[in-house]
C-alpha cells in the first residue's frame, strides 16, 4: 500500500515513515519521495493508492491505544474501495454539515447485526465479542444496555477508553452513518516510539 499525502503533511514527518518502512524492509518505501509527497509511478499498477492526510489526535477516548496530541496517517479514500470493517479506527463527523466536529472511534458492530453491552461485556448477535487488546470491563452500557440492530449502511462505534468516551452508547452520537466517515486511521508517524500501524 502506498500514500499519496497532502501538500500540508510536513516532509519531515513523510521522511519518517520512509524510514519505519525502510526498516521493516517494507515495500511501501519505494513508493514514497518526501521531497515532493507523491508516489513513484511504477507503484501505481501494482498497488491501489490512498490518499492520506495527517491529523493530531486532539480526544482522550482512544486511550490508551491513540494519546491526545500523537500525529496519525488517516486514509480519507480507503472506504470508497472498500467498507469498514469490526476493528477499524475510524474519524467521523457528528452531523452532515461539513463544519461539524471530527471524532476517532472503533468500529465494533457492522450493518445487520445486533450490538449489546452486559455485565461489562460486548455482545454481537448474542455471541460475546472477544476482542485482539484487552480493554477494560464497560461500566455504562447507555443505550447498548438493551440489544441495538445496527441499520444499513451504519455502524455502532466505540472508543478504546471505555469508560471515559462518548460514542455510540450516547444520544448525542449513536449509530455512525457510512456517508459521515471521512477516513481510516492506519499509521502512527509522531511521535517517534510509537511510529508503527494503528
């Protein structure tokens, strides 16, 4: 996979993850050129490219996993390929108006399924959901504390600290829309002991 960034992503940050990949002996590297920000050529027909922005992580419901003022690649073309998928960080707006606040969740629940928090645990479809990290045990459930059928074409999101985040327990957030995602969160670029794939 390869990133095509934004002129206003700084070139020493670009630099950066050349350097993780290089590393990593990586072939993302060879698609980067920090001098310019753009992708070589003769990537182009063998990867699909992504267009990336930066963006500094400004909320604590990620914690422990993003930590406000960490810097992070955000794919705003990933979805158009493809949907999200359980486990994905994912930014979104709160609204359909474009000045509305940006928020940073993870998608637990997918179209079609039933979400439910009970004794501190995730349910999806009846079944508990055992997740890759370890999170602490859910000590407000809010509007998941009864079952919730996730729409068409929606998701049901929460943030990585459980219990200090506002996200698809709330009124004031619910269910996320496919059409107010406006990236995939990926990579880590600052700062530089965490640079690595969210």
């Amino acid at each position: 996979w390869f990133c095509l960034t934004e002129n206003y992503t700084m070139g020493m940050n670009t630099r950066y993850v050349k350097e993780y990949f290089y590393k990593k002996n990586d072939p993302f590297h060879v698609c980067m050129e920090s001098g310019n920000h753009r992708s070589d050529s003769s990537c182009g027909g063998i990867f699909p490219g992504f267009f990336c922005r930066s963006v500094v992580v400004q909320e604590g419901s990620m914690e422990p996993t993003l930590v406000p003022g960490e810097r992070v690649l955000m794919d705003s073309a990933w979805y158009r390929l493809s949907s999200p998928k359980r486990g994905d960080i994912i930014a979104f707006r709160t609204s359909e108006d474009k000045k509305a606040s940006i928020h940073i969740k993870r998608v637990i629940a997918l179209p079609g399924e039933t979400v439910q928090i009970k004794d501190g645990q995730i349910l999806i479809n009846g079944e508990v959901y055992n997740e890759k990290d370890e999170f602490p045990a859910i000590t407000n459930a809010g509007l998941a504390s009864e079952p919730i059928t996730v729409g068409k074409g929606q998701y049901f999101v929460l943030g990585d600290n459980r219990n200090n985040s506002e996200d698809s327990r709330h009124n004031g957030m619910g269910l996320v829309d496919s059409d107010r995602i406006v990236g995939k969160l990926w990579f880590t670029i600052s700062p530089w002991k965490k640079i690595g794939f969210v």
